[in-house]
C-alpha cells in the first residue's frame, strides 16, 4: 500500500494474524480454568466450587462477561495452602 507520493506504508493486517489470535487464546486457556476443569482437577463436584464461591472459600476467582475463571497461579497457591506435613 502506498500514499500519493509513493511512500510504502505498512498494513494494519500482519500476516500469521489467525495463528497469533490462536496463539492467545491457547496461553489464556492454559493459565485460566472454568469451574468445570477445576472441579476435574480436583476430582470435585462443580456445585462444590459454587458453594465455596458463596462461603468465600476455596482459590480466588475471576467473573468475565458472567463466567467464573480461576487463574492457573490462583489455583497453585490454594493447593499450597492446603498442602500438609510440610517440613
């Protein structure tokens, strides 16, 4: 693309754009879980994790656009709390 005076201007689209929009959305999946693949993880019932919201238990969660996300680190810092006979 060109202006009138012949100068080469940049696009606004890059090519690889989809693989990037790929890219992002693969790291947000892996450092961010729903309710239902964090109950998995844990081998718990999702209402379990909807009862902990209510009580203000359990790891520390995000709500997005009406969906409960836990953070990956969230997720590890809670295991490491709950973890016992440390030395």
């Amino acid at each position: 693309m060109s202006d009138s005076g012949g100068t080469i201007l940049p696009t606004a689209v890059t090519l690889g754009s989809r693989a990037a929009d790929a890219n992002l959305a693969e790291r947000a999946r892996l450092v961010h879980l729903n309710q239902v693949q964090l109950a998995r993880r844990w081998a718990l019932s999702p209402r379990t994790l909807e009862r902990w919201r209510w009580l203000q238990e359990g790891p520390k969660y995000v709500k997005v656009g009406g969906r409960v996300l836990y953070r990956l680190e969230d997720i590890e810092a809670f295991e490491e709390q709950c973890m016992r006979g440390q030395h």
